[in-house]
C-alpha cells in the first residue's frame, strides 16, 4: 500500500469508505449516463439506415 493511501485511509473519518462509496456511486452513474448515449445514438443509426434504404427504394 502505497503511503498516500496509507495517510488517506488514517485521516479520513470510516477509513476512507464513505468515500470509496461516493467516488464507485459517480462512476456507476457515469457509466450508465455512456451507456444511455450508446443507445441513443445507435438507435439514431438504425433510424437513419431505414430512411436511406427506403429512400434508395423509392428512388427505383
């Protein structure tokens, strides 16, 4: 363990858990807010290839 961790783990109140907690809680939420524009944007994808091939279609 390296000494910064050492010292944060000594100072902080809980052994530096609430923080560990906090910090694991922001991640997850940002992951998930990723993974939300994922989707989002392939599902925009997705829409604008049917638009094209109905087009192309259209075009015959």
């Amino acid at each position: 363990m390296s000494l910064l961790a050492t010292v944060v783990l000594t100072v902080l109140p809980h052994g530096g858990q609430r923080t560990a907690r906090r910090n694991a809680w922001a991640s997850m939420s940002e992951g998930a807010v990723r993974a939300r524009g994922r989707r989002d944007a392939d599902t925009a994808m997705l829409v604008a290839q049917q638009r094209e091939e109905l087009t192309v279609r259209a075009a015959r």
